[in-house]
C-alpha cells in the first residue's frame, strides 16, 4: 500500500489561494462597476465603424454596485426590516386597521386555516 506524503503547508497555502482568489474577484467586480464592460455597438447584426474605426459602448451593471456598496458599507446599505417583539406592543396604540388583521389572523387560526373576515363576523354578530 503507497501512502500519499501529506504536505504540512497545505491549509496554510490553500487559505492563502483563497484570500488572493476573492480579492480578484472583488477587484473585478469593481472594476466593472466603476469601467463598464466594453460592448460592440451593432446595427442589424453588424459592427458599427466610425471613421473606420469600431465604435464601442460601456456597459454598467447597477446591480453589481448595489452588491458592492452593500458589502463595504452594509450599515447604510443594507436591506431594512422592522422587527416588533408582539409582547412588547401595546394594543392601545394599534390602529382599529392593525386590530382587524390581528384578530382575522386569530380567527383564522382557531378555525383551522379557514378564511373569515372581521366584517363577516360583525355582519353575523349583527344578524344575531
């Protein structure tokens, strides 16, 4: 049986490798954010020439800056959720809006998922 030698600086190189390849790719990544893409103007399928020249047009992915200005300044850029912690809210201060879809969400629940409405309650309470 042949045993493979294990290379001790292996992790540390693979890590390394890693580093430099997300650093590329960040790097282009902005570059093509900031520069654009180098695109052929066409018309009907064919290169544009100027003077006889080929005329080119760049193209930016807004995208691409989005992602980027996420991940260098996520505290301003980051998208934004409102999280309530519902024993901390106080239902004196809910709209009679809020209340309704509190309570159809209850009602919804304790009828195992059927569909009820507040005013369909409050049409069969008035009935009664």
């Amino acid at each position: 049986m042949t045993t493979i030698p294990v290379d001790p600086t292996y992790p540390r190189r693979f890590r390394e490798a890693e580093v430099q390849a997300d650093r590329a790719l960040e790097d282009e990544a902005v570059r093509r954010a900031r520069e654009g893409i180098r695109k052929p103007v066409l018309h009907r399928g064919k290169q544009v020439y100027v003077q006889g020249e080929p005329l080119f047009t760049n193209q930016y992915s807004d995208s691409l800056l989005i992602f980027l200005l996420k991940a260098c300044n996520p505290e301003r850029f980051r998208e934004r959720m409102e999280q309530t912690n519902l024993l901390d809210i106080d239902p004196d201060k809910l709209t009679p809006e809020q209340l309704d879809v509190i309570a159809e969400h209850l009602l919804n629940k304790a009828l195992g998922g059927e569909t009820v409405t507040v005013e369909a309650i409050e049409t069969t309470l008035e009935a009664t």
